[in-house]
C-alpha cells in the first residue's frame, strides 16, 4: 500500500520529461515520407498521411472496401444491390463500348453501343445510327464487347477553366443544366427527367414483346412519357417502358405507313 501512494505521488518534472522523449526519439525509426521531402524542395505546404501505407495501397484498399460493401448491400438488399452494381460498372466504361443482354417482356434482347449517360435507374448507349435508353430493371447481364480492349478511359476526367470555375461557383443551377457532361458530374438524373430534355427527339418506345409505341417526345412528368404521331397523343407510364431507341428518317417513314396500314 505504501508503495502504490509513493508511485502516486511521485512526479515528473519537465526536463526530466524532455530527457525521456528525447531518447525516445533517438530510438524511433524514421520513414522516409518522399512526398512531403518534395513539397518541402519545392516551396509546398506539408500535408499529414492519410494511412501507414503507401498511397498506391491505400489506393487499392480503399476501391476493395468499396467493393466489398457493395456486394455486402446486394446479399441484404438483392434488388438496390443490382441497381448499385450496375451503376458502378458502367461509370467505369463511360465511353467505352459494352454489351447488355435484357428482358422484353418474356423475349430477350441484345444491344451493343458505347456508354453515354448513366442515370439513376437506367444506362443511354449510342452508336453511329441511334441513342437507346435502356432501364436497370430489365438488365440481365451487362459486359465489355468481346475483342475490344479494355482500357482505362481519360473521358472520366474534366478540365474546368477558370471561366466555368467561376460560373459553377456564381450561376451554378443555370450552367450546369445547360452542359450535359458537367450535369452528369453533380447529379445522377432518372429515366424520367432524363428524356424530358429530348423534346422533338422522334422514338419507338418498348413494352414488350411485340408492343410499342413509335412518336415524337412531347415531355416527361408525373411518371409518363407523351408521345405525339402525326396529331394524335399517347400516354406511357414510365415503369412499363422495356427500352427506347431512336429512329432515323428512313425508318420513320416505315413507321408512318405501318401505322396507316394498320388502321
């Protein structure tokens, strides 16, 4: 008992402190920490390491956790995990050429275009003759065209000048609506506020097998898209919309005369 009052009272007095970190200090090992020797050469501020590890590992631990929680979410939540691992394998083939396998109604389909918009629940491929939105819900299997390499995109990456710097940070609302690629950046749009901006765009809109709607996009509110055909207007409900592809002047005439045919 008296020894733990002694140990209790016993205290330390600064240079006595300062002796023992020092030589604490001597017996420390050093890591070279080559970043901030750089930024120091160079005139730079220092800047604290974010882990222990180099930052090519953190790099990698950090995209494994990522990954990990996804496929975590997917076994909790089967269907937001299928919307989450799709979105994220296509942000990382924007603008690059991918495969989509998808259900049209009991019929299965096939497209093939190259990554344009990824929304928050559907995915716009392009190619040289048409735009087609196709929904997650009806994804089956989504990959990389075989024989086309797969490469690390520089599309991902902006440039912002100083010009749009100041725009984003004085008329944010207004520059980003009218710039596709910069809008993509801040917001994940859904299929619906998606087409409302394809006004005048002429498309065949699926339903599925053997059902489909061909005319021009009038809008897209209140979960259904108007479509307008040579003076009469029709109605669709967003959620029964298999895909929608675009069609050429050519194609359009067909339309036209199948639909007079057909009256």
């Amino acid at each position: 008992m008296v020894n733990q009052k002694e140990r209790k009272k016993k205290r330390i007095y600064l240079n006595e402190y300062v002796e023992n970190l020092l030589e604490k200090q001597k017996q420390e090992h050093v890591k070279k920490d080559i970043i901030n020797e750089f930024n120091e050469r160079n005139g730079q501020g220092l800047t604290s390491p974010t882990t222990t590890t180099t930052t090519d590992e953190t790099r990698l631990l950090m995209e494994y956790i990522d990954r990990a929680n996804l496929f975590h979410i997917s076994k909790q939540d089967e269907k937001r995990g299928k919307i989450l691992k799709l979105r994220k394998f296509f942000k990382s083939k924007r603008n690059q050429q991918v495969e989509i396998y998808f259900n049209c109604g009991r019929e299965s389909r096939y497209k093939e275009g190259k990554v344009s918009t990824i929304g928050r629940d559907f995915v716009m491929l392009t190619n040289l003759k048409k735009r087609m939105w196709i929904p997650y819900s009806v994804i089956e299997s989504a990959n990389i065209v075989f024989g086309v390499p797969n490469y690390s995109n520089t599309h991902q990456h902006y440039l912002y000048d100083n010009n749009l710097r100041y725009k984003l940070l004085h008329q944010f609302g207004d520059t980003v609506s009218k710039r596709d690629l910069v809008k993509q950046q801040f917001f994940e749009e859904s299929l619906l506020t998606n087409l409302d901006t394809w006004k005048e765009t002429w498309v065949v809109v699926h339903l599925d097998e053997g059902n489909k709607k061909t005319g021009k996009i009038i809008n897209s509110i209140d979960n259904q898209l108007t479509l307008s055909f040579w003076g009469s207007v029709e109605y669709v409900l967003i959620k029964d919309i298999t895909y929608i592809e675009t069609i050429r002047l050519l194609s359009l005439f067909k339309h036209v005369l199948q639909h007079y045919h057909t009256e």
